[in-house]
C-alpha cells in the first residue's frame, strides 16, 4: 500500500535529518572510541595468546629436539660398545 | 627482578618475570644484560609476556643466579644498542600476521555471507588495480595474474577461492616486506656499529680516542680512506668526499672549509678536520637505514635472477588458462588453472630462500648485501686474492731496522711509526706496534702528510723530507739513492721478509723487514676452493717480485702478480670478466676498492680500510679463512635448493592442472593442494642451508 512507501520516506527523511546528527554527535563518538578501545584491547588479548603458543611450541620444539640427540648419543654409544667388544 | 622457571630441558631455561609485559626499551635492556655474559649462547626476550628463553652452557646454578641478579636499574646500555634493535619491527610485523590470519578465519564463523561478499569484493578492487598498472608497462607480471585469479573467481562467484588467494598474497606481501626490512636493519646495524676509534684533536696534537668520548663540539681529523664518524662542518683542509652512502652520487664532491660533511660518508682523497655538530647515537643509524632502503644498489642486487622466474611463467598460465577455455568453454575448468598460479609459490619460495640465506650467512659472521652476490660467489670460476691481510695474516710484524744513515735504529723506527701510524694499512699497523712496544713515543714530528695510494707516505720531519714506501715509490718515484759505500749492505737484504724503505732527503736512511707470515689455514683453504669448483686462483699484490713468488709457491695459487698498481687490480678483473667468467675479488685495503666494485662478488675483510668495506657486496670477518669456504658452500646450497625448488613448483602444480583438467580434482581441491604446498615450500625456504653447528 502506500503506507509502507510514505513509511520508507519518512524513514529516510528522519535519518537524513536527525539520524546523522545523532550518530555524528559527540556522545555517539564516545561510543565509537570505546568500542574502539575494545576493539585493540581484543586485539592484544589475540597477539598475547598468539606469543604464548609460539613460546610453547618452541619449547615442544626445542625438548623434542633434545630426545632425539639423546638417542642418537645413546646409539652411537651403544655402537661403540659394540665394535669395541669384538675387536 | 623476580622470576618463575615456566620450562627447562638442558641448557636451555624458559623464565617469566613477575610483570604483566615489558615496554621494547626495557625487553632490550635485559637483552643486552643477558648476552654480556659468556656462558649464555642465545638469549631472546618476549616484551608481551615478559618471558625469556636462554639457551646456556656451563652451571645451571649460575644462569639461575644471573636471571636472579639482573636490575634494570644498574645496567649501562649504549644508546646505539637500542637504536639498532629491530624487535618494535619485528613485533609489528608479527602482529600483522597474527590479525590477518585471525581475520580471515574468523570472518567466516562471525560475519554473515553477504558482508563477507562485499568486504572480498573491496578487497579484490586493490589486486584489480595492481594488475591494471602492469598492464600499462607493456610487461607480463605477476601481479595482472593475480589479478586474473581473483577477478576470475569472482566473476564465477567463487568468493571463497577469491578470498583465499588474496589471504595467501597478503600473508606473502608481509612477509616479504617483514624480511625485506629486517634484511635492512641487521646490514644497517653492522655498518652503523663499526666505528671505533677516531682523532680527536685540539689544533696541536692529535689524540685517539673512542668514538664514545667525542662530544658535540669537538674537532676530529678524518684522513684518506677513512668514514667520517659524525656529521660536522669543516674547518680546515679540503678533501674529495665520497657520499655515495648518502645520495648514491658516484661522483666524489670536494669540500672545503666550512662545508658540512656527513657521517658515513668516506674521505676519498685529502684530509680535513672537522668541527662535530652531531654525536653518534643521533640517528646514524637511521640515517644509514634511509640509505640502504633508496639506494637502488640494494634494489637490484636483491633481484636475483632465482626471484624473477616467477615472471616469466606468467606467460605460461595465462595462455593455459586461455586454451583451457577455448578447448573446454567451461569457465570453472579455466579458473581452476589459474588459481594454481606457479608465480605465487614462486614469489614466496625464491625470496623467502634468498633472504634466509644472507640471514644464515650472518650468523657465520659474513654480512652479504644482495642475494646477486651469493649467486656470483656460486657461479665463479676465478678468484683474486689480494695478499696482505688477506692470504698472509692481518698483523705483520716489524722483524729489524737496518739503518743506511748511522743513525740509531730505534729513532729510525720512531720517526717512522710517526708517519705511519695514521694511515689504514696493515704494515702501518706493524710499524706502529713495533714502536709501541719498544716504548718509543714521539710527539708529532712532522708537519702535513700525503699518502700516495699503494705507494707510501711523504712528509717533512724536522725540516727534512721524509719518504716511507715501497720499492716502487722510493726509488722509482721519488729517485732516492742509496749512500756511499751502502751497497752491499742493501743487496744482502734478506728475501724472506717485506721491505720498507725509509728515506730523508732523498738518500735512503732505513730498510724495515716486516715479517708477513702467511696464515696457516690459507694452503687448506685454497685448496678446498679449488674442489668446490674456482678453477683460476690469482693472488696480486703491491710487494716485490721475491716476496710474491715465494708465498705464491707454498700457497697454491695458479698465478700471480707482483708489482700491482691498484688500477691494475681492476683491470685485471675486467679483463677475464669480458672472457664470460664471473670473478670473486678479496681485500681488505683503499687500494682494492677499484677491483672490489669491478668484480662480480666483492669481499672485503673486516679488520680493513673502512672504504674498502663499504664498497664491498660481502664481509667476512677477519678471524679465519675458512668463511671463505662457509661462504662458497652457503651460495651452492642456495642455488641447489632454488633450482630443486623451481623444478618442485613447475613440476607440482603442473600435475595439478593436468589433473583438473581431466577432471579428477575438482578446483576447490586443486587450489587448496596449491595453497598448501606453496605454504609449506615457503617455510622450508627459511630453514637452514648448512648442517654444521659451529659456535661461532
């Protein structure tokens, strides 16, 4: 009906007018500055856990590392064992 | 300061400090505090968790005891130190990457599809329009090819696929940029730290000081192949400046009293003294930063021919997509090839591999300044060695002063330490030890002094003309004679030894025999070259005929030359350059600086003229030879793995477009296969080249 086309124009006249005032206002940019604000706070949470995986993934890393030249040494030894017995 | 251990294995300790997270300023402060001390081998500081890791040898009590100890409070670190420290770059960077990655995964659970479609539809307008611009320079880049994927895959409503490939790219553009400015930061932390010792001076008498003690103010003298250490004003002499380091200018510019001079910039010809306006500490580093990143020397020299293959593929995919459509008027069948772009994967694979190998090179203290040069110390066949300092040991040694004249040899060698000891030569540095410890000080006894590049120095002293040079100088140049009933004396010289003539007043009044010995590892060295594939080692050398020949004999060399001007150095390098060999050039000296530019891959010692190493594409540190050998095996593994992995991209990702196309891999499959191994190439490119673990 016309109705709900007389209720987008006015729709559209209330934003034009009074909606940008409102959302340019300055307590609308207070708004905006704290979600903001969250926002990077977020963001820090994010890169903070983010350095804390790659802190622990090192140390996976760097313990794995470590096992295998332990077995390595334990079989060179074992291998020198070995040859010094038969010789 | 207080801290919990969070993880330990053997010698290596993972600790958290009782804070929430460290500023940049304070994560170097314990950085440097951590690395002053001999038993830790690496130390790395985490600013936002306020952890450290360090790797140790030795007591672990100790370490416990140090992480215990350590006050920021009572720490000395240089200002320098933090200005050079590239960990604001890195966690910028490091950032970026996080919140890309966490961005484009978490689009797609939070944000609904048409917002994603309209965010992937903006983000596409910026590759559309990187790949317009190629267009117009009439060349067939990479960027229009993913430009055509992107553009493709939208126009199919593939918005994933499109969204996924400009992920990819953004991650790989960071990267590159990420490893581009570190690349930067560490040459430009090398160069900027190099400074040492400087002479101060108040009018009368020259003093040498640390670069640390000079305030703004004060008047330095800068001679002859020698870095000005500060910016300042001149205020007497005038001397030919190289500014390349500044403006790229090749040309030297001549400055004279009053003209402003600035750090880094090289003293080519003359002498000045300056009136320091600025002390180091004050964007020097900086300043050498801005330099590296314009100067189109680094520019080019990066663009190794390993990273531009992936341009010329694009050709390639751009007529397979084209015939795929032609012959299967199936649009999805055409995308798919595109979105298996082998330029992408190439992009990243080659630069990342380039990168981290000048970044290995580092650790084995060789600075490389382009992956240009790694290729060229690969593919050389000739070598030139120059012999001072670099085949014989960089400290020779004064063996005895045969005096002409009567006089006294020890005022023989003090006036003759007088003359040298201000100039960057290895047998300057010998002559002025040898004095040193003999306790022979002097007071400056001569008025202005010229240095005749290779030659020697002239001065007055005491009112007489003084002469200090080679064979060459002395009695070719300046015609010197040899007094009355002396020439005996001077034919039984001894051949072993270097000689140093000086003379006063045309007559010659001593020999100095300098002992040259040779370094022990530079037979073995030499010849481990020669397996690895340098064909032609030259040595050339400024030293006499004698001398020459007998080193070359217990070196190994091919062949020499003795006698050498500096111009024929260079000359030489041109010469078999033009015969289509890729020549490797060693030296440490101003008189190599012509040949170091010529040749296809300069190395410059780093114990030698300050000008030598900055014209210079690669440095090695001066302790041992071997690095040479390092170095030659570190540009082979680069080439290797460059090639195997071209050969791995082309041959894959051809696989998987002949599989598309027959139908047996759906797109979505293909281009994930394509995503994945191009990931995973990428991050094998940054690992290690060589297995040795050397302690440096």
């Amino acid at each position: 009906m016309g109705w709900s086309k007389f209720g987008i124009f006015l729709g559209g006249v209330l934003f034009g007018t009074a909606g940008i005032r409102i959302l340019s206002s300055r307590d609308a940019k207070k708004v905006y500055t704290h979600c903001t604000a969250a926002a990077l706070r977020a963001k820090d949470e994010i890169v903070d856990k983010a350095t804390v995986l790659k802190e622990n993934c090192e140390d996976i890393y760097e313990g794995a590392k470590q096992i295998n030249e332990e077995r390595a040494a334990r079989d060179r030894e074992a291998e020198i064992a070995e040859s010094a017995e038969k010789a | 300061m207080k801290a919990v251990i969070k993880h330990e294995i053997s010698g290596r300790i993972r600790v958290h400090f009782k804070r929430s997270r460290f500023s940049f300023r304070e994560a170097d402060t314990l950085q440097y505090y951590l690395q002053s001390f001999p038993c830790i081998k690496k130390a790395e500081v985490y600013e936002r968790t306020a952890d450290a890791v360090v790797f140790f040898s030795g007591n672990r009590d100790e370490i416990i005891k140090i992480l215990g100890d350590y006050d920021p409070e009572r720490c000395d670190v240089p200002e320098s130190f933090y200005e050079s420290s590239s960990r604001e770059l890195n966690a910028t960077y490091f950032e970026r990457i996080v919140v890309s990655i966490v961005w484009h995964y978490g689009k797609r659970l939070f944000l609904p599809m048409p917002v994603r479609i309209v965010l992937t539809c903006l983000n596409a307008v910026r590759y559309l329009w990187r790949g317009l611009k190629t267009v117009r320079s009439k060349k067939l880049k990479v960027e229009l090819l993913d430009a055509a994927a992107i553009g493709a895959s939208i126009l199919v409503k593939d918005y994933a696929t499109a969204s996924s490939v400009m992920f990819l790219l953004g991650i790989g553009d960071t990267l590159e940029d990420w490893t581009h400015k570190k690349c930067t930061s560490d040459l430009a932390r090398q160069m900027s730290l190099n400074i040492r010792r400087v002479w101060r001076t108040d009018g009368k008498n020259e003093v040498q000081v640390d670069a640390d003690q000079i305030e703004t103010g004060d008047f330095v003298v800068v001679r002859m192949g020698n870095i000005i250490p500060f910016d300042g004003v001149v205020k007497k002499g005038d001397a030919l400046i190289n500014q390349a380091s500044m403006t790229g200018e090749a040309i030297p510019v001549r400055k004279a009293e009053g003209g402003s001079v600035f750090a880094g910039t090289v003293v080519e010809e003359g002498e000045i003294t300056i009136r320091v306006t600025a002390v180091s500490g004050s964007g020097k580093y900086d300043k050498i930063v801005r330099m590296i990143e314009e100067s189109e020397k680094l520019k080019s020299a990066l663009e190794s021919r390993a990273e531009g293959l992936a341009d010329r593929l694009v050709p390639y995919t751009l007529a397979g997509a084209a015939l795929t459509l032609l012959l299967s008027r199936n649009i999805m069948k055409a995308v798919s090839v595109l979105m298996v772009d082998f330029s992408c994967a190439l992009k990243l694979a080659m630069p990342l591999s380039v990168l981290s190998a000048i970044r290995e090179a580092g650790d084995y203290g060789i600075t490389v300044k382009g992956g240009k040069f790694l290729e060229a110390v690969s593919e050389a066949d000739v070598l030139v060695f120059d012999k001072t300092g670099t085949l014989t040991k960089a400290e020779p040694t004064v063996k005895d002063v045969i005096s002409f004249n009567g006089e006294d040899k020890e005022e023989l060698l003090r006036e003759a330490a007088c003359l040298e000891e201000h100039f960057p030569h290895s047998i300057a540095n010998a002559v002025v030890k040898a004095a040193l410890d003999k306790g022979l000080t002097h007071e400056e006894l001569h008025t202005k002094v010229e240095y005749v590049v290779a030659h020697g120095i002239s001065s007055s002293i005491n009112g007489s003309r003084a002469l200090i040079g080679s064979w060459h100088f002395i009695f070719e140049d300046e015609d010197v004679s040899i007094p009355e009933g002396k020439k005996e004396l001077f034919d039984a010289l001894p051949d072993e030894y270097s000689h140093l003539y000086y003379a006063k007043d045309g007559m010659l009044a001593a020999v100095i025999l300098i002992e040259d010995p040779i370094r022990e590892d530079a037979r073995r060295v030499i010849r481990s070259l020669r397996e690895r594939g340098i064909r032609h080692i030259v040595m050339m050398t400024g030293d006499s005929e004698r001398t020459a020949k007998r080193i070359a004999s217990e070196v190994g060399v091919d062949e020499y030359y003795a006698e050498v001007l500096p111009e024929d150095k260079a000359g030489f390098v041109e010469e078999r350059k033009k015969t289509g060999s890729k020549v490797i050039m060693i030296g440490d000296g101003i008189n190599d600086s012509p040949a170091l530019s010529a040749a296809d891959a300069g190395i410059a010692v780093d114990d030698g003229a300050e000008i030598a190493r900055q014209i210079a594409d690669i440095t090695i540190g001066a302790e041992d030879l071997s690095r040479i050998v390092i170095l030659k095996d570190l540009s082979d593994s680069l080439m290797k793995r460059i090639r195997s992995h071209y050969r791995t991209i082309v041959w894959f990702n051809s696989g998987l477009i002949l599989f598309g196309l027959l139908g047996i891999l759906p797109p979505s499959l293909s281009a994930l296969l394509h995503n994945a191994s191009t990931i995973a190439l990428g991050l094998k490119s940054t690992t290690k080249l060589l297995e040795r673990k050397q302690d440096r």
